[in-house]
C-alpha cells in the first residue's frame, strides 16, 4: 500500500475543455486562455475520417452483393450474401484497406483488392462445390466474378475517394507538426497549400522538453506558433480540436520525442510520420507509405492504451468493498489504538496528484504525535524518534495506509496503479524523467508494479517511469490481480529474506 509521506499543497485541478474559450489569438502566437496543466481528453472531431470509412464498408458491400448476384443469379445469391459480406469485409480489414492514408487511390488498393476478391471467390466455389456438387462454378464464371468483384469494388473505393478529397478540401482537420526546421517548416507550407491531404498545420512542436510554464517562443517562419510549453500545447489541443500529429523525425528517436507521442496517443491523435523517416533507408518503401506532395508519409500503427477502463473500476469496487467490510474490525482497533496512544485526530490528510494531474487528498492513519510532524515528514522509516508505539506498530505492518480503500471507493485511486506523490514531487521528477508524467493516464494506486520490484522509496524518476508506464500500456485483469497477490505475499516474503 502507498505509505508515502512528502508534503505538498493542494494541487491545481485541470479546467475541463468547456471552459477554454475558443481561441481569438493573432496568427504567430500561442493561443491564450486558461492554462490547462495536461492534454484533455479528445473532443469529438469532425468526423471525415469516420466517414470514410463508412463509406468504404458500404462500397465494398454494394460491390460484392453484385457480384454475387452476377455470378450466382437472382435465386442462389440472397443465401450466400450472408456469408460473402461478412468474408469479404474481414479480408478487407485484416490488409489494412480501412486505414486510408492522407491521400488515398483505388489503383493503389488494386493488387490487394484483387488478391482478396481471387481467395473469397475461390473458397466460394470450393464450398458450393462441396454443398451442391451440380452447381458448382465453371472456370470462367469463376475469373468472372473475380473481375466483377474487383472491378466494382474498385469503382466504388475511387468514387469515395473523390469525395473524400473534396470535404477535406473544405474542412481540413487541424494537425501539429512535430520536428526541426527546416523540414517541419516545409511539410507545414505543403499541408497549408494542399488542403485535399486533409490537414491543416496550427502549431509547430519542437522535440524538446516542455517546459512547465512561461513566456511563449516566438513563432517559427511562416507564422505558425511553436507550442514549447505545457500549457501552450494543451490550449492549442482544446482550441483547434486536434485529431492528426504530423513527425518528421521517428518518434522513438530519443526520450523527449517518445514522451510527446505518448502524450498524442493517449489524447487520441492520429499519428503521422512523414519525410525520410516515414520509408526504409536503401530498401523498398514501408508497405502503407504515402505522400504529402512528394515526402513519404505513413500512419503509425499506435492505439491508446486500454487503461483498464470499466472493467479495472469494477474490480477495485468489488475487491475494496470486500476489504473494507472483512477489515472492519482492524480498522476499528488501528483507530481505537491511535487515539489511545496519540489522543485526538485518528487520521491524516495528505495531498497528491492523482489521474490527468488532478489533486485530491490521501487518507492515512496518523503515525507520530501531530498530523502537522506527519505531513512534514518526508519518507522516514519505522525509527523515526517521533513514532509512536503504536504508529511505528501500524508501518511495520503496512496497516498504516488501509483508510485508503476509502480513496479507491470514492475514485480517486485504484487498487493497483502508479504511485501517488505529491505534487513538488511530481514537478521535480517530470523535469528530470520527460516520461515521468505519463504515469497520470491512470488512476494512482495503493500498490503498483514499481512497488512489488522494491521501487518503494527512493527510487529513481527513470525506473519509476519505466515500470509504471509498462503497466498502464500492458494492462490486464490478471496483471492486477497477480499484483495483488505479490503485494499480500510481500511481508512473508520480506521476514523469509
């Protein structure tokens, strides 16, 4: 359980996106507004790609039912619709052919359409065959619906390309480009000049560190602001309702760069890598490479993170339900023993940063003779000369913390999670780790994967990074629940050792 004692004061609450006016900022500058301290949840965009996709799937549907009624007839091709709509979509989407590129071609799609149409096809007859051996398909009425199916799902994929061309060029979706000049500068001057591709550049990202506050960098050539700062990137993210992260350099390239993709992953961007890194040195190019007007582009295969969602919630309710009626009875006696030894004021409040940033107060039982001595104890160990006996009893059992099941009822924590700390805290190792503030997309937790390696405290912003962001991305029911259990088994274990 998280027995941590830094002190801190309360921490600034994120503004919903609600309350940041739409953005009145002159061109070259930063929007203004209020300062937002992390990247919001994504609002809902314009929807074109969507759309598309939409239009895909019923183009490919329409396509295949005349097809099939082409090569089957009126009569046989009701019944197998069933089975060749559903097969020729899962085809469809397993090569990738509902992940259009900024500038799609139903020519370009030809090869694998064609391929697919040859397998459904194939495997059609083979069944009919099995089936009803007296209506099996000739060889030409087979190469006949292989045409006729790519031919049609062909003409249908270039019509909604077309008219996907043209609401882009009429409301192009609003995109931050990622990169050094000149090559981020360039690719925005294309994106500005060429609205069909869909993206239309707002801000400028340098891959540095953020900074947490201050005066705004002046704008790069061209007008565009360059978003360095915290709150710069989060208004311009509310304001301009961003949906696509253009990079020109590869994301993994080095710390600060990977901790802006995972900020724009975790808002919900798509995300773009485009110029020389987007194709293979001296090979062929990347099967899903496009361009943006002669720089190779492609999108980057990234999701954001399950978190846990419903399901995590779930269980931390079940199980801290569970825990907090079956240890009622120490929680009465850890109380009753700490206003016996210490007098009024069984609890203390403490102040952390929880989920995206926002502050809320950690409940504890009070182990020294004052709150106001606890609060300002900063990871003392069980030795402390101002422990009770009863306090120095409560951390060498790690009871000290069990009030937090309140915390996790009331959402402000999760059973298993990152480790809460208190905002100085926060702020200090974020400056020192840049992927230390990935660790707020979940809910802190009263135990972690950080903490079952011995990461109690002390441990370094790197390995407390490292560990927890692996467990937000990796999450599963039965990771937290086998750290649960090491987490119950670690006292044996420590007095085994």
């Amino acid at each position: 359980m998280t027995t941590d004692r830094a002190d801190a004061p309360r921490a600034a609450r994120v503004l919903p996106p609600s309350a940041v006016p739409r953005p009145t900022a002159a061109a070259g500058r930063p929007p203004r507004g209020p300062v937002p301290k992390t990247l919001p949840p994504p609002r809902p965009g314009r929807g074109l790609r969507r759309r598309t996709v939409a239009l895909l799937l019923t183009a490919d549907c329409l396509a295949t039912t005349g097809a099939a009624l082409l090569a089957l007839g009126t009569t046989a091709a009701p019944a197998a619709l069933t089975a060749l709509v559903p097969a020729a979509l899962l085809l469809h989407c397993r090569a990738g052919l509902y992940r259009p590129g900024p500038a799609p071609s139903a020519l370009d799609d030809l090869p694998g359409l064609l391929g697919r149409a040859a397998v459904l096809w194939c495997a059609a007859a083979a069944v009919l065959a099995a089936v009803h051996p007296g209506r099996a398909l000739p060889p030409v009425v087979l190469a006949g619906a292989v045409a006729a199916h790519t031919l049609l799902v062909c003409g249908g994929r270039a019509t909604v390309y077309r008219a996907r061309r043209d609401a882009a060029r009429r409301r192009p979706r609003a995109a931050l480009i990622v990169g050094t000049d000149p090559a981020a500068r360039q690719l925005a001057a294309v994106l500005d000049a060429h609205p069909e591709y869909g993206m239309h550049p707002v801000g400028l990202v340098p891959p540095a560190p953020l900074l947490p506050g201050g005066p705004a960098a002046p704008p790069a050539p061209g007008g565009l602001p360059r978003l360095t700062s915290v709150p710069d990137l989060a208004r311009a993210v509310i304001q301009h309702t961003v949906r696509d992260v253009v990079f020109t350099l590869p994301p993994y390239g080095d710390p600060h760069t990977a901790a802006l993709l995972r900020r724009f992953v975790d808002q919900g961007s798509v995300i773009w890598l485009a110029g020389p890194a987007a194709a293979r040195e001296s090979r062929p190019p990347h099967p899903g490479t496009d361009q943006l007007w002669g720089f190779a582009c492609r999108r980057l295969d990234t999701a954001p993170p399950r978190h846990g969602g419903r399901r995590k919630r779930a269980l931390d309710l079940a199980l801290a339900t569970g825990a907090l009626v079956a240890a009622a009875p120490v929680l009465l006696g850890c109380a009753l023993a700490v206003r016996l030894a210490d007098g009024p004021g069984v609890l203390c409040r403490r102040e952390r940063t929880g989920r995206d940033g926002r502050g809320f107060t950690l409940l504890t039982f009070r182990t020294l003779r004052g709150c106001e001595a606890q609060e300002e104890t900063s990871r003392r160990g069980a030795d402390d000369g101002r422990l009770s006996r009863a306090g120095r009893l409560l951390r060498r059992s790690a009871l000290e913390g069990l009030p937090q099941l309140w915390n996790v009822l009331r959402g402000d924590m999760s059973l298993v999670g990152p480790r809460p700390e208190h905002p100085r805290v926060v702020q200090r190792c974020t400056q020192a780790c840049p992927e230390y503030g990935a660790r707020h997309r979940m809910r802190p937790g009263l135990t972690g994967l950080a903490q079952v390696h011995g990461l109690r405290d002390g441990g370094s912003p790197e390995d407390l990074a490292r560990f927890d962001n692996l467990y937000i991305d990796s999450w599963s029911p039965w990771q937290d629940i086998r750290i649960l259990l090491r987490t119950a088994a670690s006292p044996w274990r420590r007095e085994r050792g």
